[in-house]
C-alpha cells in the first residue's frame, strides 16, 4: 500500500480524525472497534469546513430551483 499519494494536511486530519475516535472508544470501554463510528468521524473530518463560494448544496435543491 503506497502512502505518498495523500497529501500530509489531509493524512493529518485522517489520522487526527482516527486517534480521536478510537481514544473515545477506549474511554467508553469498547471490546471491540465500532468501524461505523470509525468511518463516520473519517467522513466528518473531510467534510469542507467551508461552504462552497456560489450556488446551492444539494440539500437545499428542489424541482423549482434545480437548474
């Protein structure tokens, strides 16, 4: 598995977003890795943090404003 293709600020937020996740479940007492809650916090550490500069995020779509 190679590991340069990432770029190191987002390898960062994955591995943050990791560590974080698996220490909460350790304090919780997990016996086992919740990998639901491992891709969740993942996916939520990737989510731009900025929104998008013009137009409409999917949520907020609808047949009248779609085009």
């Amino acid at each position: 598995m190679e590991t340069a293709s990432l770029p190191t600020d987002r390898r960062s937020v994955i591995a943050a977003a990791i560590a974080a996740e698996l220490q909460r479940q350790a304090n919780g007492d997990a016996v086992r890795i919740d990998i639901e809650a491992l891709a969740g916090a993942v996916d939520a550490a990737l989510v731009p943090t900025t929104p998008f500069a013009e137009g409409r995020s999917p949520e907020q779509l609808n047949a009248t404003n779609d085009d």
